[in-house]
C-alpha cells in the first residue's frame, strides 16, 4: 500500500511537472518571425527557387557575352578570355542554418563565435532550394564554382564535408572555398578574395543574402549604403542574385551604426526609430 501510494504520488509530480513545463510561456525574442518565416515557408522557399531558376538565364546569357562581368572593380586588364567562374556567399545563400537561429531562440542566446564553429563542425546545414540543382548546372557548363565564406578558416574542413554531403561542386584540384582568415588580407570584406578569382577568371555572376556580399562599402551610414546600391541598380537581378535573409545582415546593424558594444536596448532603439510609418488615423 506504501509503494503504490508512493508511485502514485510519483506519477503525479511527473504529470504536474510536465504540465508546468508545457505552460510555459516563449520568452519574446526579435528573430522569432524572421527564423519561422525562413525555416517554414513555402515563400522563403518559393523565393530561393526563383532566384536560382533566373540565375541559369543569366548564366547563359554571360557565357555568351565576353564582355560580361559582375566584378567591375575586381576586374581587372583582359579579362575577356579568362574561364569562367561564378562566386557564391555560404551561409543563407547556399547554407540555410535556421536550426542555430532556432538554438539561439530556444536557448535565450545570441550568436558567439564558439557556438557557431561548434555549429559548423556538427555538419548540419542544409541546402537552400535551388542552389545545389544551379551550383551543378554551372560547374556541367564548365564554370569554375566559387565559395566565398566569412565563415573562419578553421571551419573549412566541416565545411567541406557538410557540402559534399549535398551535392555541391567540389572545385577538383583549385581550392574553391575561400574563406575569412585563410590568408592575412581576407577579413569579413571579400573584395580582396574577389580580386584574388579575378587574377585567372572572368566572374560572371554573384551571389549573396547580405550587401557585403556584394560591396565591401557595406558598413557604411544607411544614407551611403543606399546611394551605392542605386550606382549599381543596374547589376541586381542580372549579375548580382540576392537571397532573401531576414534574420541578420548588415541592414540589421546600420541603423546602430555598427556599434556591437551598444546594448540590446540601445539597438532595438535605434531600429524603432528609423523606421517610417502612417500617422494613423484622423481623430
């Protein structure tokens, strides 16, 4: 009679302890919606399909034009009858890595760089629709598939395999997977990792989720950024492809000036107060 009265009583912490855990309200947290909306909608997904599927028009169209760059600082001389190659941005361009979003949430952190490699090195990531389809469509054509990553050297490895597992193109014997820190000039601005593919490649398309992917002027004033992407308003859509990533990116930290020191208060801040809306109503 003890024991039994005793596993009941057991039974009932259990099922009140699993009824507490379940009433648990979620903590807010600002990358809720922008995570959901990039893991599990078929609008994010819907999006990266057409971009890739616009990107095979354009790759066709910039092997046959000689003149065709989309490196138009980093290309440099006679580049006309360099191979081709086209250079693609990792993470959420290529790589959907919401499941260490969804950590961050779930856990109340924010990105560190040691989870992050440790995120890396589980070799989790996934392949944004589309991209493995266009990534061997373009290396089938003999185009030379570049990755351009902020991801740290120290990651490449992981990084590798995790890629191969999904069916990306490997580069063969050329190293194509440069990334930050590999040698001493290649910081998180990929200019200098461009001019290093433009010495020996005609660079046909772009690819990235961020402006930095595109233009190292990225942390510049939100006033600057705009006027930069209006001098290439031309090139978007045709030699620069944008995936869409609402859950970071340098138009995340401009409106705080880049300032990471600044506290979470002080940035969601200074987000509020950029940004433009109706009056309201007329009383």
């Amino acid at each position: 009679m003890i024991i039994a009265r005793t596993l009941a009583l057991g039974a009932i912490t259990v099922v009140l302890g699993a009824g507490a855990v379940r009433a648990e309200e979620p903590q807010p947290n600002d990358l809720l919606e922008a995570t959901l909306w990039t893991q599990r909608s078929v609008e994010f997904k819907g999006n990266a399909l057409t971009v890739y599927a616009l990107a095979k028009i354009r790759l066709d169209q910039a092997l046959a034009d000689s003149k065709w760059t989309a490196a138009p600082v980093e290309q440099q001389g006679d580049y006309q009858n360099l191979p081709p190659a086209i250079v693609l941005d990792l993470d959420e361009t290529v790589l959907d890595n919401s499941a260490y979003q969804v950590w961050n949430i779930k856990a109340g952190q924010s990105f560190s760089l040691k989870t992050w490699n440790e995120f890396c090195a589980a070799q989790i990531s996934r392949a944004i629709p589309g991209s493995v389809e266009f990534t061997q469509y373009a290396d089938s054509k003999g185009v030379k598939v570049f990755y351009l990553s902020n991801r740290d050297v120290v990651t490449e490895k992981d990084t590798r395999e995790n890629m191969q597992k999904l069916g990306y193109p490997m580069g063969g014997n050329v190293d194509t997977f440069l990334m930050q820190n590999e040698q001493k000039d290649w910081g998180s601005k990929k200019g200098t990792r461009r001019a290093f593919i433009a010495k020996d490649y005609r660079i046909l398309l772009e690819f990235g989720d961020n402006f930095g992917d595109f233009d190292d002027r990225y942390t510049s004033p939100e006033v600057d950024r705009l006027k930069f992407f209006d001098e290439n308003r031309d090139r978007w859509g045709r030699e620069w492809l944008v995936i869409a990533n609402p859950t970071y990116g340098s138009f995340d930290a401009a409106p705080f000036g880049f300032d990471y020191k600044k506290s979470d208060a002080d940035k969601r801040k200074a987000k509020w107060d950029v940004l433009e809306g109706w009056a309201g109503p007329k009383e």
